[in-house]
C-alpha cells in the first residue's frame, strides 16, 4: 500500500470522526425531540414533590403558588389557592407530549411564542416548577388548534408542538379559591339589613315551609311591590364567590353597611360592606347559638377572620338593597285644574 494511499485513509478517517463528533455534540446540545415524548422528562416522577410553581409574562404580572402544610398558597396574596386549577396544571405540564418538533432558531421563537419573556414584547407565559431536585421550566407560546400549542423547555433550543394546550393566568387573583360560602335560602329564618343610608328592615318568616318572607314595619301607606320580593335578599350567601381577597385594614370604615343572616338552626352570619372607589368588599363574622352548628361557625371564622373579600357590584348592591326597592311605587296624584 502507497503512502499516498494510507494518508488518504487516515485523512477519511478523521473526517468520520470529527463528523461523529460534531453530531454528538449537536444532540446533546439540542437533542431533537421525538413524537410522544414527554417535554419536560422528569416531572411525572417529580409530580407529588413540586413545592412551588411560579408564571410570569413579558408584561411584567406574575404569580407565585407555594405548597403548605394546609395545602396551596397564593403567595401574592397570602390566601389559599383554588387546589382544583393547581392540580389540572400539574397533571398537564406533567402529560405535556411533543406532537413535532419546530425550531431551534432563536430568531423565530416570536414566530411561535416561545421567546424569553425577559421582553416587554413577549407574548409566552415562562412556568416554572420547583423540587428539591431541579426546576422544571417550559415557556408556554402560542396555541394551535383547540388540543396542542407551541412550547420549548427553557434547558433547549428546540421548540415543539406539544398536547395538551396549556393556559396558565399570571394575575394572582385568578389563583384564589372562589368559595367564600354557600348558605341556601331554604336554611335562612330572617335577614336584618342595616344600609349605609336609609331605614333599616328585617325580611323573615317563622317556619322553613313559609314560601315567601315578610317585612315587617313596612311604612304607613305603602306595600311590598310583590308577595315574594324579599325572597332574593335571604338567598344573597348561595354560593357566594370572591373575586379578590385582601387583609382587612386597621383603620374601620367610617360607616359601613351592614347584613344579619340567621338560620333556623342557630348560626348567624354578620356581614359588614365597604366600598372602595369602585370596588366592595365584604367581611364575614360568623356565631352560633346551637350546638349543630357550632363546628361550622367555628370554621368559616377561621377562614374569614381579619379578611375583607371582594365580590362582584351586583353581588354587593342587593345584598345591602334599601327597603324601597322592595315597596311599590308611590303613583303621583294627578293635580286638578287650578281656579
């Protein structure tokens, strides 16, 4: 054999080699994604140690949800979190599938969505997952269709389509449990309504087979518009939600609008309203007279007390409804012709 010939073939044999080797290096730096394969490969075993997750956008909102003792935290807002939506978000991101693989140039992520949301002109929700072990991170792009959307691991290059689509809310009053409490109709006796301004009434009645509520000491000359006009004000804590939550503060309004529900069977609730610019708040005291409802006053004031919640204006204005919504107007009398 030449000496030509030998250098040739050690020269193709560095070629192979050095080929071998740059494609290595390639798949380990951005290993393509296959099919089927999960996005973020070790949260499914990591599922029951994630402590804390934490979505943040572009436009600079964020949410923080921490794992107690007690269960989840809102941590913005310091109040227990809706479990349900935390544990949707969970199995999601730990059953989120590569259907195809997109691109690994960072010039295109906006194209999908999955750029760094360290911009202002960001469009994708960057969510992490915090363990003891690691933190998994996925940045959450652009949907497409009604199952999959476009995401990409923060450790890679390479961005995919993945199912199931991802939806995750930054604002952290999305995050809170909605339930503040549901008290039916059919267990309320009578309600006081103390307003702000105007008389105060009490709608009741003496037996749960009593359809309609009275009002006492309706004022002289006037009447109820209809037989069951009171019935809603006793129906006002019927799965009654909050829309935001925050501690009460030090200093007590100047002249708030008061609620009394008491039920038949010894629990009262005292609501006190207060507006604030064009938000209502409420806070809930609840007692109990009977020893059947003593556990559940009992818990509620443990998650109520020293919070004011915010409710929705409709919520707000007929749970504190001046009497005279309820009376029939006062037809004018028509004045007859003068001298």
């Amino acid at each position: 054999m030449t000496g030509r010939r030998v250098g040739a073939l050690i020269v193709a044999a560095l070629v192979v080699i050095l080929l071998g080797l740059w494609l290595s290096s390639r798949r380990n730096a951005n290993p393509v994604s296959e099919a089927g394969q999960p996005v973020l490969k070790t949260l499914k075993a990591q599922l029951n140690e994630v402590t804390e997750i934490r979505a943040a956008r572009g436009d600079g909102s964020q949410v923080t949800l921490k794992k107690q003792p007690t269960g989840w935290v809102v941590a913005e807002r310091e109040y227990p979190a809706d479990a349900g939506k935390v544990r949707k978000l969970l199995i999601d991101l730990s059953s989120l599938a590569t259907v195809e693989a997109k691109t690994s140039d960072p010039t295109k992520y906006s194209q999908l969505g999955v750029e760094d949301v360290t911009s202002p002109a960001a469009t994708g929700t960057r969510i992490e997952l915090v363990t003891p072990e690691k933190v998994n991170g996925v940045i959450v792009g652009k949907t497409s269709g009604m199952k999959s959307g476009y995401v990409r691991a923060t450790d890679l290059k390479q961005s995919v389509l993945a199912t199931p689509q991802i939806t995750v809310e930054t604002d952290p009053k999305r995050w809170i449990e909605p339930t503040l409490v549901d008290i039916p109709e059919s267990r309320i006796k009578e309600v006081e309504v103390l307003p702000a301004s105007g008389l105060a009434y009490r709608v009741t009645r003496e037996k749960k087979e009593q359809t309609d509520f009275t009002v006492p000491g309706v004022p002289k000359g006037r009447e109820l518009s209809s037989p069951s006009v009171a019935n809603p004000v006793a129906g006002e804590l019927t799965a009654l939600t909050l829309t935001d939550v925050r501690k009460t503060p030090a200093e007590a309004p100047a002249k708030p609008e008061r609620a009394v529900f008491r039920t038949f069977d010894g629990l009262e609730i005292q609501v006190q309203g207060v507006k604030d610019g064009d938000r209502h708040f409420v806070s809930l005291t609840p007692v109990s007279s009977a020893k059947e409802t003593a556990s559940e006053a009992q818990t509620l004031d443990a998650r109520t007390k020293g919070w004011q919640f915010e409710i929705p204006a409709y919520k707000y204005d007929a749970m504190f409804k001046p009497l005279e919504e309820l009376l029939a107007k006062v037809e004018e009398k028509k004045k007859g012709p003068g001298k």
